[in-house]
C-alpha cells in the first residue's frame, strides 16, 4: 500500500528521537583511546641508540636526527620531528628496535602557528668528560654528515653550537 | 510543441555540498533539463603514483590509505598483494583471515558511508547521520586495531602490521549481530521510503552491455545485474573457502545499485562470521627480509574493492624502490559514463546519478 | 485561570489611556500600534524559540544532543546566532541587481507578520477580527512568492535563478489545492471570519468531518513553508540553498527567520480551520483557551520538523506532478462530496 513506507520511516525516527544519544560531550567527557593509539610521539632518550633506522623507515623524511660518538657509541643529542610533514603511519614506531619511540595518547597538538608544530623530543649536549674524545667525534660527524640519510644541514648547525 | 529556449551552464561544484568532494561538473542546462554533462576530475591530484616512485616498497603502503579512504584497508590489500606477488611470498594462514576480516569490515564502513550520503544526496540527513552512527564503530574497531581510524596503513608486505589485540572480536562480534537490526533499520527508513524510491527507480539505467562497455565494475557493475565479483570469479587470497551470494541487481537503476550496496554489507557480515570462526593461530607476517627489493619484473593484481575492481600494478628495477606504481582505480573509471547518464535528467537527477555511482575523490583523482 | 490575561491587558490599556483623556481616535491608534508590536514580538520570540526546537528536535532524531551550550540547556543559541549573523558582512555580489537584492531581505517578514493579524489566539483575542479573514490571510500569504523571486533574480546567482524559478512554480501550484482544501471548511461553516469558523467546530473539529481536506492542507502547507519533502526551493543538496545562496549575515537570517514564521502561519491555519483553535478538547476548560490553541499549533509545528527530519527531498517534475494531478482533483472530489453531503444532511433535516 502506498504510503506504508513512509510511516514506517516516522516510527523509525520516532524510536530514535526516545532514544539513548550516542555523541560525546567532548571536552566534559572523552572516549578512551585505544592502547595503540597513534597520538603525539614519545622519546625515550635514554633508551635511543641513535641509529637512524626510525629516520629512514618514515616516508615523508619526518625525523631529523643529531648525533654524536661518544666513546665507542653512537649519542642522541637532538630528535625533530617535523610533524606537520607526518602522517602518523607509524612506520617509524614499528621499526624501533629499542623500544624508545612510542606513541602518546596526546592528540592535541595543535598550535597557532607552524613553525611551532615541529616537535622537539631530545635536545640535549653531548657528555662532555673526555674532550678529547668529543673532538674527534666531532669531526667524525662532521665527515659522517652526507652519508646519513637527512642531516646535512643539522651536522654543521651541531658543530657550530659546539664551537 | 514546447518553447525552446537558451541553453545555460551550470558549474556544479567543485565547491558543491554533494559532488563527495572537490568534483566538478559543468551542466548545459535547458531549464532543469541537462543537456551535456562535462565532469571535470583533478581537483584532488596529489600524484600518489609518481610520489611511490620516491619511496620504499612499504613506504607506500601508508599513501594508498589515502585513495580510497572510506575502504582504507582495502586500498591497501590491493598494492600489498601486488608486490607480494612480485616477489612470490606466501603470506601465513592467520594474516589471510586477518585480512579478510578488516577487508570486509572496511567494505561494510564504505557502503555505510556511500547508502548514507546517497540518502543525504537524496535530501534525507537523518539516513547519512544513522549510518554514520554505525560506521564509527567500524572506525572504532580499526583504532584499536591500527591505532589510526581511516589512515590505517595496517597491511605489511607479507602480513599486517599486529595481531588483533585483546578485546576485538568480542567488540567484532557484536557489531556483527547488530548489523542486520541497522540494515534494516536504514532499510525502514531509506529503501522502504516511497519519495525515495520515487526518487531513485528507473533514474540513470544503466543497461547490462552498457554496463560492460563502460568497465564499470563493483555493484554499479552488479546493479546491471551482470553478475561478476572477482571474490568469486576469480578468488584471491582465501576468498574461494567462503560461502556468500553476490546480490544482483535487475534494472540498473539508481535504486538497484544502491540496494546491492545494501544487501552486499549483510554478505560482508556473513564472510567476517565465517572468517572468525575459521581464524588460525600462527605468525601474522611471512618472512621477509628487512630491505624489501623484489626482481626485476612486474606485477598487476586486481581485488574487489567496496567501489569496484582496484588493480595495481607494480614494475621493479631491482632497487628498494618501485620503479613504477599504477592504481586501476574504479571510482575513476566508474565515472566514465556520468555524461551519457546525466543527459535528459534534471539537476537533482545529477547529484542522484553522482551518488549512486559511489565515487571517491581521493581515488578518482589519485 | 488566565483565561482573559491578554483581554485585560488590552482593556487596561485602553482604560488607562481614556482616564489621562485621550480622545477616542488616538487611543484607537495607540491600541493598534500596541498590538502590531506585540505580534512582532510575539513572531520573534516564537521564530527564535523554533529554531531552536527545531534543531533540537533534528538533533534528538539523528542520536545528537544538539545546541546545549549556550544558556541554560542552550536555549540561548539561536540568540547568539542572530547576533552572530547580524554582526557579519553583507554581502552584494557585483552581479547583483542591487535594489533588488537589498529590498527582498527587507520585506520578506512582512506577508507573514500581516497574515498574524487576524488571527484569532483565544476567545476573543483576534487583533482584528475581519469578516474575510480566511481571504486574506490567504491573499497576504502568497505574496512571500514574489519576494522570494525577488531576492532570487537580484542575487545574479545561476543557483538562485534555478531556486527562484521553483519557488514560483511551486507557490503558484500549490497555493491551489491550499485553497481547495479550505473551501469545503468554509462551505460547511458558511463564512470567512476565522473566529465564527472557529465556534462552529464546538461539536466537531473539521478534521473530523473534513479529513481528506486537512491532509490535502497539510500537504500543500508544508511545500507553501518550503519544507522537506518539498523543500526544492533551498534543495541544499542539488542548488545549495536556491534564492538564499548569495545572501550572507542579516540577510540570510531574514531569509530563515520567515520560512519559520510561514510555519507558524500554516500551522495556525491548521489549527483554526482543522483542529477547532482555542476550543478546549473534552471540554478541559480549565486550562484558558490561548494555551489549547499554543498546544494545538505546536503539535502541527512538531509534526512538520518530525517529518521534516524523516524524509527525502521529491524531484520538482514530480512535484508539480503530484500538485496538479493528485492534490488538485482530490481536493475538488472534496468540495464535491461535501456539497452532496451537506444538501443530504440539509434534505433530512439535520
């Protein structure tokens, strides 16, 4: 009968009308978020061996990573991340060996202006006890500089901070 | 003998509410009464295939989440098998049912979205906003999955990226027993609907040759009532250990293919059924060498994607990177025929066109 | 209780006014410019409180919560939307035909806020009780066409010219079987004073004896207020929002206030022809007569969101379609059937 759909159409909107809303009032109340939730990143730098394998499993060249040798060592002393190039594809978590970069639950990350997007998540000097042996690293990263993969420009801008 | 007047143009979007996205139709209107349809796709271009060229073999993976991001998952399938394919791997037996689960599960959440915005097209928010309700906890499913809710970039080269965490099929599970109270709840309310109907019955007819001649595929294929399903006509993955219907259509209509996409998300829920009762134990990724540099040679593979046939075809020089990526991208292709069916239809016979056709700009321009 | 709240504020005005000596003429005067302001108050105040139903009601049908920020439970929004919108730009595209363009935001309250003077809100509280009143609230209704297509053809958008040209194919072939439905009312009860109309359904609302007219009126009344499903004029889906595409700030909330304000007048008009206006049902007298005719006219205005929010948009061949091939020959089987009724029950002697 003509007709019947359309009644059947009021019922449905009727019953959703009675019943329970299923939107969150966001900033009062929030939705957990999933253990894997790919939020802001995290650094552990402690953990960081430095070893430039989260910079190069990124597609969009995100991380931009400075580091010196410190005794037999490779040393973290600055990790960008440029996250407005980011997709948060999480390629670079996945292929951290180390455990030391992670995901937060932090999904606020948004800033009034771009230059402040860029996420610095180490910065930090170089253990200084053997001068000697920093002076040689320096120059060692200096030389290393073009081989890894991004940091070009950041190898100088180290050097020159330390001179 | 009716008045003939001027001819006027019409720009339909690419700033319209209904054209899903930066499309672009210019209409030469006679009155309400189109006589040429010119579409005009591009203005999403980002040049996925040229950026693969720039990346590793997995650090494609995350860009094709962007085609087709209402079926992300699938989109992702359709490159993952192709290189799997250049390379010969064999990928274990819990990544396969894995696969299909989200697969099928992304091809739900994308027939959501495209009944959903069909009855919003046809003038019925409420629809678009029930099926929107639903296709969250889709999305919701795939955040705890991937951690991302439609940029999943789940799939590996030889597996997928985690196993289902703690909690999944449970949550999975209810979904699926609430899928067929909300089909027909949208059913009541959209299908059921007499304007709608009115609205949507012999529009657009898309007759069965026509159908073949324009490669449609994906249910605006199935609506013409050709019945061709790579699932079942020529199975990848595990696809040929289920048992489900590919739901016909009989007049081409608007109306049919939008009923297919309707009774395709209950077959959906029916291969995610069987695949959680049949789903192994075992490793979620084959054993792959860290660096990813298949032979020299090529590779194309098509899947059933929730629009249509997505081939992709990957060619390797050896090196780490592909040396060429194409997508076969069936929103695009689909599109094909919008300016034959559009003409003779007045505008809102357009937007119903356009919507039942179910496109993705982000795959239609790639 | 409260029954004559209204009547003894007039009268206590107009007391007051002959005690100071005021002459006749002057307090007259005085008397209609405090009932024009009323009534605008009375259309603001219900437009803004509409849309906010009206957007809580789409939200409730859609699992949404709705406005619930601004004021107590967000009573208060459609308030700081107006402020918002009065305090934006106007906006004058360069194709536009100015005078045109400006006056349609301008006048296009007016045929809603006339069509509100004669009616009748309780028992004796018409502002001006007309012997014609049903003619011309008709009359005055209609004339919203005209500036609709005003304000389509001065925005110098292909988008409005499309709306417009709906707007004018729509009003005008649906104003018919508006009428038609009206006209079996009027036969029964012989007169055109919406007050008498009203006391002749003490027995029976019309909706009653006049049931196919109250459907045919309620169909044609949601295209005259240009609501979903016929709702082609703004058509958001395929023409943006038709003769209001162009039209930004106060213009536009001109644009949106009237179309609830043209909801309101049908649905009073419901009210008075069909569901006996400010009688009580049951003889619930205890309640004053303006609550039950409030109540009446807010369960037709629920009705129109509800459906509204349920339904798809009709195609505008189809429209025009059912207007003249459904609605217009029902409505004249109507006048007939009522005629032969009315000479039986005349010929018995009823």
């Amino acid at each position: 009968m003509f007709g019947k759909g359309l009644i059947k159409g009021l019922q449905i909107t009727w019953r959703e009308m009675l019943a329970q809303k299923v939107t969150v009032q966001y900033p009062d109340e929030q939705i957990p978020l999933p253990d894997r939730y790919h939020g802001r990143f995290e650094l552990d730098a402690d953990k960081c061996i430095a070893c430039m394998l989260c910079a190069n499993a990124c597609p969009n060249k995100v991380i931009q990573i400075e580091r010196t040798r410190v005794g037999k060592k490779q040393y973290l002393t600055k990790y960008v991340m440029r996250i407005e190039y980011c997709m948060f594809c999480g390629l670079c978590v996945e292929s951290c060996n180390q455990d030391a970069l992670r995901f937060s639950k932090v999904f606020n990350m948004n800033q009034y202006f771009r230059s402040r997007v860029r996420l610095t998540l180490a910065d930090r000097p170089a253990p200084a006890e053997e001068p000697a042996e920093e002076a040689g690293s320096e120059q060692e990263a200096k030389k290393k500089a073009p081989a890894p993969k991004k940091p070009a420009g950041a190898g100088s801008e180290a050097a020159a901070g330390k001179s | 003998m009716a008045i003939q007047t001027q001819t006027y143009f019409l720009n339909l979007g690419p700033q319209h509410p209904s054209t899903h996205g930066v499309f672009r139709v210019i209409l030469e209107l006679d009155g309400e009464v189109v006589v040429r349809a010119i579409p005009v796709p591009g203005y999403l271009h980002r040049g996925v295939e040229k950026l693969a060229e720039a990346r590793t073999y997995t650090q494609v993976i995350p860009y094709t989440d962007r085609l087709d991001y209402l079926a992300n998952m699938l989109m992702n399938w359709g490159y993952v098998e192709a290189v799997e394919k250049l390379m010969g791997i064999e990928v274990p037996e819990r990544a396969q049912y894995i696969r299909v689960i989200v697969g099928e599960l992304s091809r739900i959440a994308s027939h959501l979205m495209a009944i959903g915005s069909y009855a919003g097209d046809i003038g019925g928010l409420t629809g678009f906003l029930y099926t929107f309700r639903d296709r969250e906890r889709i999305l919701d499913l795939f955040e705890m999955l991937t951690g991302s809710r439609m940029t999943v970039s789940y799939f590996r080269i030889g597996g997928v990226a985690d196993d289902l965490p703690e909690g999944f099929i449970p949550l999975l599970q209810k979904f699926l027993a609430d899928l067929p109270g909300l089909c027909d709840e949208y059913d009541g309310l959209i299908t059921g609907n007499e304007i709608f109907q009115a609205r949507t019955k012999f529009v657009g007819v898309i007759p069965p040759e026509k159908a073949i001649n324009y490669s449609l595929s994906g249910p605006n294929l199935r609506g013409s009532g050709v019945n061709f399903d790579l699932r079942k006509n020529r199975p990848y993955g595990i696809y040929d250990r289920f048992d489900f219907e590919v739901p016909l259509g009989k007049n081409g209509d608007c109306f049919d293919r939008f009923v297919c996409r309707m009774k395709e998300m209950r077959q959906s829920a029916r291969i995610i059924q069987q695949a959680l009762d049949g789903l192994p134990e075992g490793p979620i990724q084959a054993k792959v060498p860290k660096v990813i540099k298949p032979p020299v040679g090529e590779a194309y593979t098509e899947i059933e994607s929730s629009k249509g046939i997505f081939g992709c075809y990957v060619v390797s020089d050896g090196s780490n990177k592909p040396y060429r990526v194409h997508f076969r991208r069936p929103s695009f292709i689909n599109l094909g025929c919008l300016a034959e069916l559009c003409v003779g239809w007045k505008i809102a016979d357009v937007i119903a066109i356009l919507g039942s056709l179910d496109i993705v700009l982000g795959e239609v321009d790639c | 209780m409260g029954e004559n709240i209204f009547l003894n504020i007039a009268s206590w005005i107009r007391g007051l006014l002959d005690s100071i000596g005021v002459p006749l003429l002057a307090s007259d005067i005085i008397m209609m410019i405090v009932k024009a302001s009323a009534i605008i108050v009375f259309i603001s105040l219900n437009v803004i409180w509409l849309v906010l139903m009206e957007r809580k009601i789409s939200a409730y049908i859609q699992c949404r919560i709705g406005p619930n920020r601004v004021g107590p439970k967000g009573t208060l929004q459609t308030v700081a939307d107006v402020i918002k919108l009065m305090t934006k730009e106007f906006l004058i595209p360069r194709s536009a035909d100015k005078v045109i363009y400006l006056l349609a935001p301008l006048v296009v309250f007016a045929p809603p806020t006339l069509a509100f003077a004669v009616v009748p809100w309780g028992d004796g509280m018409a502002a001006i009780d007309m012997g014609i009143g049903v003619f011309y609230l008709i009359a005055v209704t209609s004339l919203s066409t005209i500036i609709f297509w005003m304000g389509a053809w001065g925005s110098g958008n292909k988008y409005s010219l499309v709306g417009g040209m709906r707007v004018v194919a729509q009003m005008v072939s649906y104003e018919l079987p508006l009428v038609l439905a009206l006209l079996g009312v009027i036969m029964i009860t012989g007169t055109l004073n919406m007050s008498e109309i009203v006391e002749a359904q003490k027995n029976v609302w019309f909706i009653f004896t006049q049931p196919l007219a109250f459907l045919i009126y309620f169909i044609a009344g949601v295209s005259e207020a240009n609501r979903t499903p016929f709702d082609l004029v703004e058509a958001e889906s395929e023409i943006i929002a038709g003769p209001y595409t162009e039209y930004s700030g106060m213009g536009y909330a001109m644009f949106m206030l009237t179309e609830y304000a043209s909801v309101l007048v049908i649905s009073i008009m419901c009210t008075i022809m069909f569901l006996g206006g400010w009688l009580a049902p049951f003889g619930w007298t205890f309640l004053p007569s303006w609550f039950w005719f409030f109540l009446k006219v807010y369960v037709m205005i629920f009705l129109f969101m509800w459906i509204r929010w349920t339904y798809p948009r009709i195609r505008v061949d189809q429209l025009m379609g059912f207007g003249w091939k459904v609605l217009v020959p029902l409505s004249l089987a109507n006048i007939f059937v009522t005629g032969i009724g009315m000479y039986v029950y005349r010929s018995i002697g009823w």
